[in-house]
C-alpha cells in the first residue's frame, strides 16, 4: 500500500514520521520472506495516537512490526501499511535494580547491556532475536525462564481505547508464549526488575545457554524460531522429527535438519511455499498423534 496524498504526507511529515515507501518486508524479518508496502517509521510515541487517527480517517489499514524475527508475511503488494519504532539513544536505563527499556531494543543487546551492571535472570534469553517489545508481547522464554517474570510495568498504546497506556505487572497475565495483551496493542516501553547477580556468573549462564542454543538450533538460516508452540507435556519439535519429517520441502521452505520445529528460508522461499509446509506439517502430526499444533510464528497473510 502506497500513502502518496499530499493531504498525509504532510500530517505525518509534522508528527516527525519517517516515510520509507515500497519497504520490503523480506528484508525487514528473519525468515526473508515478505511482500512490499509504506514503512512508518515512529520516533516519539506521543505521537502514536494521533498519527493512528490520522490514518484510520483515510482507510489506511496497518500493522505495527517489532523485530521481525518471529513472523511470517504475505508476498506480494501488501494491503496495509506497517509501523516500527525508531529506539531512542540510549534504549536502556538503569535504577537500581530497575530496567526502563524502550520496546524497540534489542532483546540481546538489552540482556547484555543489563548483566554488564551485575543485572540478571535473563540469561536464558541471550540468544533470543527481536525487540524487547516483541518478547515482551508474547512471553518469549528459554531455558527455564520467561520476560515475564521480570515486568514491573509496561506502557502500551492500546487500540480499543486509543491511548497510551500503563498497566503494571500484577494486571498482565503471562503464560507460555501467551499474554493478556490485546493483539492490537502496541508496546512502547517497560520496566523489568532484575535479580542482582555479578557478571561473572551471569556470563556462565549466557555461555551455557548459547552453546545449547548452538548445537540443537539451526542459527546461521533464515527462521523465524520455532514455527509451533509445544502442545502440553510434549515436544513439537521431538514429534515432527519422530515423523521423518526433517528436510520436508515446500520450494524454498523446510523443515531444518538440526531442530525440527524450525522452518528454514534455504534461498527464495514464499509465503506460500512456507505456509503450504506449515499446513502440510500440521496435518502429519494431527493424523499421527491427535495433536493440533497451535502456530507460535505470527502469520500477516491478510
Ligand atoms: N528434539 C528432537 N528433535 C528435534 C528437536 C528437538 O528430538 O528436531 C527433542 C530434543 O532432543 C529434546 C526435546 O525435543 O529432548 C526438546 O527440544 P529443545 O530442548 O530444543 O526444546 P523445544 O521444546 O523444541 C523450546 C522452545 C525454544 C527454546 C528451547 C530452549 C518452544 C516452541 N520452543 O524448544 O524456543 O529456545 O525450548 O528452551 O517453546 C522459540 O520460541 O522460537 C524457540 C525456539
């Protein structure tokens, strides 16, 4: 979707919004896999609610886009437009034993901001790409641990009443990758509590974390992680590959040969290569064990 209306341009030009026309979201996610439509880039979250008004008067239907690493977009030209965070400089800051960060940090970045000052409990993370915003939006875990076992507080702009708001930790339900977040929330900033822990120790624990990551993950492919949540007590990805189902392809689409709940983008990969193995997949597994897997890989396909 193209915003060429001299009656837009000028509105968004004065609430200090970035216009990057014809983005390709291919080169904006993980998986490299995307159509093309208008990027807003957004600065000051003050601004949100307005600009959110000012294309709801046109007809301009949107999505917002963290970190890209977790999500599978159409091909094609894309119906909507999609709006990102620009982090402020710096994204991070420390009180004590509190983290305010800006939703559009670095999930890792963040991590070893906070051990670097003796600040723990996210080791499991390190490894995890994306927004802080992102992860925070559904409870991205690992390794024992979840983000939202840290959040204090979290400032969203929350659609069904148009304003920003802030909810503290106590008012948000996190479960495995769920969250009482509505979906057309956008997250803006949060305040996570650390454990004190020196950063020799925290370092460890990154240390083990990444080489687990390294030898059971396929890290250097395009991915969008984990592509199903696992389904109560069990192992989506033990179940996949139980079924022989490593190197399943749809075109460009596969199921990787290191880790079985990952679907990889081995060159030039659709969507709809990639949904067609995530249908195919799902099918298998339905018919093998009575499980329907539950899709953790967010899907803009509309
Ligand atoms: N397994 C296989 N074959 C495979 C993959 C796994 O037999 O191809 C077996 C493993 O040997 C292990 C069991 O399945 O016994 C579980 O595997 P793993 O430890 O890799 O954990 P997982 O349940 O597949 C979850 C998260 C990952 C997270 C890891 C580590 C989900 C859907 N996945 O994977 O998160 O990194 O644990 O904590 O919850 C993600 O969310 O995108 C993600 C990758």
């Amino acid at each position: 979707m193209r915003i060429n209306d001299p009656k837009l341009l000028g509105p968004l030009a004065e609430l200090g919004i970035e216009l990057r026309p014809a983005a390709k979201l291919s080169e904006l996610t993980s998986l490299g896999i995307g159509g093309t439509t208008d990027l807003l880039r957004i600065t000051k979250h003050e601004t949100i609610p307005e600009l959110l008004q000012l294309l709801d008067a046109n007809h301009i239907a949107h999505k917002f886009l963290g970190g890209g690493s977790n999500l599978l977009v159409d091909d094609g030209e894309l119906p909507w437009v999609v709006l990102q965070l620009v982090p402020p400089e710096p994204d991070v800051v420390l009180e004590g034993n509190l983290a305010h960060v800006d939703a559009a940090a670095d999930l890792g970045r963040t991590v070893t901001f906070c051990a670097k000052h003796d600040l723990g409990g996210m080791e499991g993370l390190i490894g995890v790409p994306g927004t802080v915003g992102g992860a925070l939006r559904m409870n991205a875990g690992a390794y024992g641990m979840q983000i939202g076992t840290y959040v204090r507080e979290v400032k969203l702009y929350r659609a069904a009443t148009r304003k920003i708001e802030t909810f503290r930790g106590h008012q948000i339900s996190f479960e495995y990758r769920h969250t009482s977040f509505a979906t057309d929330d956008m997250m803006l900033a949060v305040i996570l509590e650390l454990p004190s822990k020196p950063y020799n120790e925290i370092l460890k624990g990154i240390r083990i974390c990444n080489e687990k990551r390294r030898s059971s993950q396929p890290l250097g492919q395009k991915s969008a992680g984990c592509i199903f949540k696992n389904p109560p007590g069990a192992s989506a990805g033990r179940m996949i590959d139980e079924l022989g189902l490593k190197g399943l392809s749809f075109g460009d689409a596969r199921v990787s040969d290191r880790h079985a709940n990952f679907f990889v983008n081995t060159g030039h990969a659709s969507a709809k290569d990639m949904l067609a193995l995530i249908a195919d997949v799902r099918e298998r597994v339905q018919e093998a064990y009575g499980v329907m897997l539950e899709n953790e890989v967010v899907v803009w396909n509309g």
